[in-house]
C-alpha cells in the first residue's frame, strides 16, 4: 500500500510492443529493441525525478527463451550494454538497481555486469530499480513454495507458521513493497506471468502505445489516472461505512 494515497509508491510497466512499433515503421524487430531501451532511460529518470519509490521493468521473461537464437542473443547483447552504459545515470540519480528472477540462467557476461552495477550502487538511497530478468510469477511461487518445503522438511520452519506474511519472505520481491500501479503499453489486457502474487490489489492501467513511443508524457497520464482511483483493499468506500 503507497504511503502517499495520491501518488504510487512503487510502479511495475509490462513493456510490450517493441515489435509492433518496428514493424509499423518497416524496421527489423531489433530496432524496436533498441529504441524501447531508450523510453527505459527516459522512464527510469522520470519516476526518478518524480521520488517514485520503486520502479519494476519487465524485461525477459522465462517465456522469451522461446524467440529466434539471433533475437536473444541481440536482447542480451542489449541488456549488457545497457548496464555498462547506465552507470552514471544511475550513479547521478541515486538509483539503487535490483533483479528478480531466475539470475542464475543469465548468459555469465550479462551477470557479470548486473552484478556489478548491483554492487556498485547498492547504498544509493533514491529510488530502486528492479529489472525482472528470466522472470516468471509462476516459478517465482513455486521457487517460494521448494524454499519453505526445505525449510519444513529441516524443521526450521513448521507447517502453522506459513502465512501470506512468512510467504511474502521467500518470493523474489521478499524486501520490496507491492505494486500499486501496474502498466502496459501496446494494448493487450494481459498479465503475462508477471509479479503474481505482488498484483494482488495493484491498480492496471493499460495503453495502446507501443513501448518505444512512451515517454514522460504517458507516464504522467498513468500516474493522474491513478490518482483518481479509490483503493479499496476489498474494504467498503468512506460514504457507507
Ligand atoms: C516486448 O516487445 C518487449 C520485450 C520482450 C523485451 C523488453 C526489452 C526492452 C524494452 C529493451 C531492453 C531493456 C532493457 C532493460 C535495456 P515484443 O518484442 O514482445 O513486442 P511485440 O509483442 O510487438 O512483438
């Protein structure tokens, strides 16, 4: 839940339509890549700027493995250049950069880089940007639910003990908070496997831009829109109680 009613606290972007916007323009599907590498700059600054608390990117999903060799390997390629090449924006901005996901899976060079801008900017006190890396919700819950069998079968942990609260502990996201604001971009009314269990009571704001055309000027639209929301929790509105 935000601290502040009016403004997220932490938003979490579904960023779809890369390829859709290339093949709109007559541009192989990489360049759609590569200029949604750019509204990630641009995003990440913004919410930034605006002392957004948390920002979390859906950037490859376990599912994407399933793409053509050449379109991996060129999103991996781009990944690892843009850790190299973010480390001052994140430095100047006082972002502490996360990942979540199966990590471990990544090509090593990409690990490397991600490792070392998690390291180098571990004790930045701005916001937090998390990039889902090999993420899917599904395994995210069933990594949660081997880590706490483990933990019973060792008799550390005993079977009354497991609540929404000791299972939040195991997740990826075990020390963020949940999303307030979730967006996508290119239209479709999807969740796509992402953040499963966080979205439980996440506001969904979904926009036919493609990821590569949204800018500064969409994200304010979501944050306005998501201002006159009334978060109810699965409580009652103010007039009745
Ligand atoms: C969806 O577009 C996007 C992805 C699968 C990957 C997201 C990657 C980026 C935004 C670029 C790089 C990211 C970072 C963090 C540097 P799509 O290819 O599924 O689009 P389509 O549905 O229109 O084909």
């Amino acid at each position: 839940m935000s601290t502040n009613e009016n403004v997220p606290s932490h938003i979490a972007i579904i960023m779809d339509g890369n390829g859709r916007w290339a093949r709109q323009k007559g541009f192989i599907r990489f360049r759609g890549h590569e200029e949604g590498a750019k509204s990630v700059r641009e995003i990440t600054r913004a919410c930034a700027k605006k002392k957004i608390k948390q920002l979390t990117l859906y950037a490859f999903s376990l599912e994407n493995w399933k793409r053509p060799q050449r379109e991996i390997n060129l999103l991996m390629k781009l990944l690892k250049d843009y850790l190299i090449g973010e480390r001052n924006e994140i430095r100047e901005n006082d972002i502490r950069l996360t990942a979540i996901g199966r990590i471990s899976a990544l090509p090593e060079d990409v690990k490397r880089e991600l490792r070392i801008s998690m390291e180098e900017s571990k004790n930045n006190k701005g916001m937090t940007l998390c990039l889902a890396l090999n993420y899917g919700g599904r395994a995210e819950i069933v990594d949660a639910v081997k880590a706490i069998a483990e933990q019973v079968k060792t008799g550390k942990l005993n079977v009354g003990e497991i609540t929404e609260e000791t299972f939040k502990k195991y997740l990826y996201t075990h020390d963020m908070i949940d999303p307030d604001l979730l967006i996508r971009t290119a239209g479709e009314m999807r969740i796509s496997n992402f953040l499963l269990w966080e979205i439980s009571y996440a506001e969904l704001w979904v926009t036919p831009v493609c990821w590569p055309d949204f800018k500064k000027e969409h994200l304010e639209e979501a944050i306005k829109d998501y201002a006159r929301r009334e978060r109810r929790f699965g409580g009652l509105r103010g007039e009745y109680t």
